[in-house]
C-alpha cells in the first residue's frame, strides 16, 4: 500500500510533466508552422526541411502518446486505482513510479510486454 504523501508526490509530479508536454506539443506545433511555411530555394533545402518536419511530426506523436498515459494515470489517482499493474493486477513498485510516474506496468510485465511487442 502506498503513503498519501507518495500519491500527492505523484500526482504533483504528473501534473508538472503534463504541463510542460502540452508546451512542448504547443512549441513543436508553432515550428513546424514555421518551416512548412519556408520556401526552399533547392532540392537540398527542401529535403533537410521534409526530413525535420518529419522527425517533430514523430516527436509530437510520442509526447501525445506520454501526454494520454498521464492523463490516464491522473484519473487513475482519483479513482483509487492507481499503481495497480495492468496485466498482473498488482502493486507496481513505489520505486518505478517514481521514476515513471504513468508506468502501467510493474517491471516484470513490462519485460513480457516489451518481448511480445517486439515481435
């Protein structure tokens, strides 16, 4: 069972981090607006600016995926369910949570889960 003040650490902690990604997605978005609207005088130019706009595209969609853990996390906290692994059902360890705050898994399901996935 976890203390209150861990919890309220946790939450605090992902509150900060959902906060700063929605100013990173906000910032991403505003620079790839930026360079989508340069006109390249060559092909060279034109691919350096595909080839950024493409890894931000990619980034976005990886702080957008961080972004909904959280807020799953976040609602997780309210309704009590929160550090509870999703595949074993039990408690995900205070240490892991404190290094991934929305970690859905305790680490021997992730292990499993990593190795599935990778397939």
């Amino acid at each position: 069972m976890y203390r209150k003040e861990d919890i309220l650490e946790l939450k605090k902690e992902l509150e900060n981090l959902e906060k700063k990604i929605k100013a990173n997605i906000n910032k991403s978005k505003t620079e790839i607006e930026l360079m989508r609207n340069q006109n390249p005088t060559d092909e060279g130019d034109f691919s350096v600016l595909m080839n950024d706009t493409r890894i931000d595209d990619t980034l976005i969609g990886k702080q957008i995926k961080d972004l909904k853990e959280i807020e799953t996390a976040l609602k997780k906290i309210e309704d009590g369910s929160y550090g509870i692994c999703e595949m074993c059902e039990e408690e995900i360890g205070i240490e892991r949570l404190k290094v991934k705050p929305f970690a859905k898994f305790c680490i021997s399901c992730r292990e499993i889960n990593e190795k599935e996935n990778s397939y």
